[in-house]
C-alpha cells in the first residue's frame, strides 16, 4: 500500500512521538507499506521551523535525513497535483494539506493524517 504522510504523521513518526497511534505504527512498519513524504511537508517544515513554531522539532534538513534513514520516498509536486486542487471542495483551508490531498487523489495514494478535516475529503484518507 502507498502511504503519504501527512507533516503531522511524518514528524511523529521520526521523533517516535507517543501521538502516533498504535494503528499507524503498524502500517507504517508493514513490509506492504511504501511511505511517501510530499516535497509540501519538507516545505512546511521549513517555514515553520524558521519561524520558530514549537510543533516543528526539527529542521528541514533534519527530517529529510530522516525520512531518507527510515527508508520513505518522496513525491514531488507535480503540476497535475496543483490543477487537483482547485476542484477540492473548501473543507479545509490549510494549502499544504490541501496539496496533499490533492496528490493523495491524484496518484493515487492513501494518505494518513491526524486531522479530522483533511479525513472529511475522501473515505481513502487514514484517519488516525
């Protein structure tokens, strides 16, 4: 199964952060899962970590290295995925978890978020 990661997910997952569920732990640990980062996640890490937010705990750097040590992929955004945007309905109004979205639907992908709005745009999103 393809499974792209929401920033959120992804943080926990390398920080092993007691927020990560037992469910998600397990798919992402599955031998029949391939993890995705999305070059937008590398992107909010980045601006968000600058700008000294405290749920961004490491740099974008840092989690780079670390996604690539456990082994994730990464998906660029391509400019199909940004066109897929514009036809999501207005659930949520973040732009980097609207752009993951629209590459979850796009490729297509399963992607895993803690977020109860994101989850409200397809029954394919992993609602942890």
């Amino acid at each position: 199964m393809n499974l792209l990661l929401d920033t959120h997910v992804a943080l926990w997952a390398i920080t092993d952060n007691p927020k990560l569920s037992q469910k998600a732990r397990e798919l992402i640990e599955s031998p029949r899962s391939v993890i995705w980062i999305s070059s937008a996640t590398l992107w909010e890490i980045a601006i968000k970590h600058s700008l000294g937010k405290g749920d961004m705990p490491v740099s974008s750097q840092q989690a780079m290295h670390y996604f690539q040590e456990s082994g994730y992929r990464f998906l660029a955004i391509e400019a199909e995925h940004t066109i897929a945007v514009e036809a999501l309905p207005n659930h949520h109004q973040d732009p980097f978890d609207r752009i993951l979205i629209a590459q979850a639907l796009a490729e297509p992908m399963r992607l895993m978020t803690h977020d109860q709005l994101v989850a409200l745009y397809s029954d394919t999103i992993i609602k942890i």
